[in-house]
C-alpha cells in the first residue's frame, strides 16, 4: 500500500476558479511534506515544503495546508491559469533528519480550460 | 529551469541494446538521486550518492542496472539489454544535505522508450 494518497487522481477546471488537492500519508515520523507541480514531459519543481511543525506555506497563487495530527495536506490553488495544468505530487520525508527514501504520491492530474 | 540538467532528453532503443544516460547536478550539491517514472505514477527511487559514494540501491536497480559518480560531480545511468519493461522517464535530483529543509531539485528527465 502506498504510504502517500492523493485525491482526486484528476481534476478539470476552468481558468479563473479555485481548486483545492487532498494528500493523505501514513509515513510516521516524518520530516517534512513537500508538494512538487510536474508539468508533462518535466521533472518536478518544488512548490512548498512544510515541516511537521508548521501547518501552512503560501507560494504566490498556491497555499499548501499540513496537519500533522491527522496526517493530512491540502494544496489550494486560488484563481487558476492555463499554466497550472499539471501534475501536483505530494512528498514526504520519512524518518527525522533523513532524506533518501522520500515518499511519493501517485499525484493529482490538474487541467485548467479556458 | 532548475539548474539540473539530463542527457539525452528522449532515447529510442531496440530491446537488448545498451543505453547510457548522463545527469548534470546543480554544482555545489554534495547528493544525487536517479528515480524511474512510469505514467501517471511517482517518481520511485532507484539509487543515491553523497558525493562518489553509492550510499544506497532500490531492489528495482537489477544487475541490469549501473549507476557512477566518479568524481562526484556528474553522474551516469546505464542500462544493460535493455528490456521493453525499462520504458519509463529517468529522472535525476541533487540537493545538498542540509536536515529539514533539505530540498532536491530534479532535472527535466530523459525519457527511455524500449522497442
């Protein structure tokens, strides 16, 4: 079973509307949660990272949300554009201090239509 | 752009050739990583350097598989008889060790398609 969920597996909005992305992880202890965009045929591009200690990091349109008590983030992308049609993954870092084994979500397929 | 850079982009090969893909890492990065990438899935790990030092191997890098950091700068992938199962973007990361906030920064990838 995968230790990271995302839902839901794609999404189709239209440009302007807010979206919102869940992840759900089992990974314990962990490190820190980041969410990557993976635009098609790219690799991914850091977006946020949150430490089990901090439950919310804005960056420009994207505000990503952890709670570490019920394992639990959320991506929220407010006033979409054509350009955030993406794939949005979700990573954990297991263990305390460790990077090598990050945990990956499958992530949620975004398509923004005019 | 990241500052991670891979090459060849795309190979096409015939089942049972050779391949060899090259990854650039962001230059003061002491830790590499290669992942495999099938549609609509993760990234998975395949293998991580610190420095030249192969530190770890995922069960999916089979004897198939190599992976150098000589100088621990650059690092080469290299797939032996290819197999139309290898067919997959390869994805190479560094970072550098830096506890929680330690970030890694992927490359554009090359994809492998095995015929």
């Amino acid at each position: 079973k995968n230790q990271v969920e995302q839902s839901p597996q794609s999404l189709i909005i239209l440009e302007g509307k807010n979206c919102t992305l869940q992840c759900n992880y089992t990974v314990s202890p962990f490190s820190n949660l980041r969410w990557y965009k993976q635009d098609t045929g790219r690799g991914p591009v850091s977006l946020t990272i949150m430490t089990f200690s901090e439950n919310t990091k804005s960056n420009g349109r994207y505000t990503a949300t952890l709670d570490a008590d019920t394992k639990q983030s959320s991506l929220h992308i407010t006033a979409s554009q054509l350009s955030d049609s993406a794939s949005y993954i979700c990573v954990v870092t297991p263990g305390e201090n460790g990077n090598n084994r990050l945990a990956f979500g499958k992530g949620n397929q975004v398509v923004v239509i005019p | 752009d990241t500052g991670v850079s891979q090459d060849p982009r795309h190979k096409i090969t015939k089942r049972g050739q050779n391949v060899t893909f090259r990854c650039d890492p962001i230059s003061e990065h002491n830790r590499l990583y290669w992942y495999r990438q099938t549609l609509g899935q993760g990234p998975e790990f395949l293998t991580y350097f610190q420095n030249e030092a192969q530190l770890e191997k995922s069960r999916l890098l089979s004897d198939r598989f190599s992976a150098e950091r000589p100088k621990g700068s650059f690092s080469t992938l290299e797939i032996q008889r290819t197999e139309q199962g290898d067919s997959a973007m390869y994805l190479c990361a560094s970072s550098l060790e830096q506890g929680f906030q330690e970030t890694q920064y992927f490359g554009p990838g090359t994809r492998l398609l095995v015929l």
